[in-house]
C-alpha cells in the first residue's frame, strides 16, 4: 500500500510542481515524498523510476500526439538518428524516470541516516 501511495503521490506533485517550477522540481517532489513515506532503498528508487516514468511517458505523448509527431520526427533523426518518435518519446521518459528514481533512492537514504542518528 505504502508502494501505491507514494508512486500516486509523486506523479501528482512532480505533475503540480512542473506547472509552477523548472523541471528537475520533479527530483524535489520524489525526495520529498520518499523522506515522509518509510520504504526501502529499493521499493523507493522503483516507486519514483516508475512514477515518473509514467508520467513523462504520458505527456510527452499527448503531446507529440497532438502535434502529430512533427516535432518528435525531426528530434528522433537529430538525437537517435532512427525516424521513431515513441523511441523518443520513451529516451525521455527514462531520463525523467532515472532523475525520479534516484532522488527517490537519496530520500529513503536521508530518512535512514536521520533515525540511525
């Protein structure tokens, strides 16, 4: 439950604080949530890959797909060098799934270091 919940409660608060904040405030809401929800170090670093995997995934498909993937297509050829905007799309999503996972992992190891003291 506790896995649910904090995977719930990332994707929600990096969503709200991207509207407000830069980008990396997504590492800030993953920390955030793994201090307060006790986990361990690995069920943490899944919890945020996994909820910010989701989310960057999501987004950044709706909107390359309302776009029609103009801007994915030229981006794919530049960067991948293959024409394919989901393997773009999902390059992206793991970026933003790694930043997640390890600021998720740095949380649950700041909350382990704070009681041990």
């Amino acid at each position: 439950m506790k896995f649910f919940s904090s995977v719930l409660l990332m994707a929600l608060l990096s969503f709200s604080a991207c509207l407000f904040m830069p980008w990396w405030s997504i590492a800030i809401a993953c920390f955030i949530v793994s201090l307060i929800i006790p986990q361990k170090r690995g069920w943490a670093f899944l919890s945020g890959f996994i909820s910010l995997f989701m989310l960057w995934f999501s987004l950044c498909f709706w909107i390359s797909k309302n776009n029609n993937h103009i801007l994915a297509h030229k981006i794919s050829l530049l960067i991948l060098k293959v024409d394919h905007p989901i393997a773009l799309i999902l390059f992206t999503a793991f970026i933003g799934a790694l930043v997640g996972g390890f600021a998720s992992l740095t949380g649950s190891l700041m909350r382990k270091s704070s009681v041990a003291n």
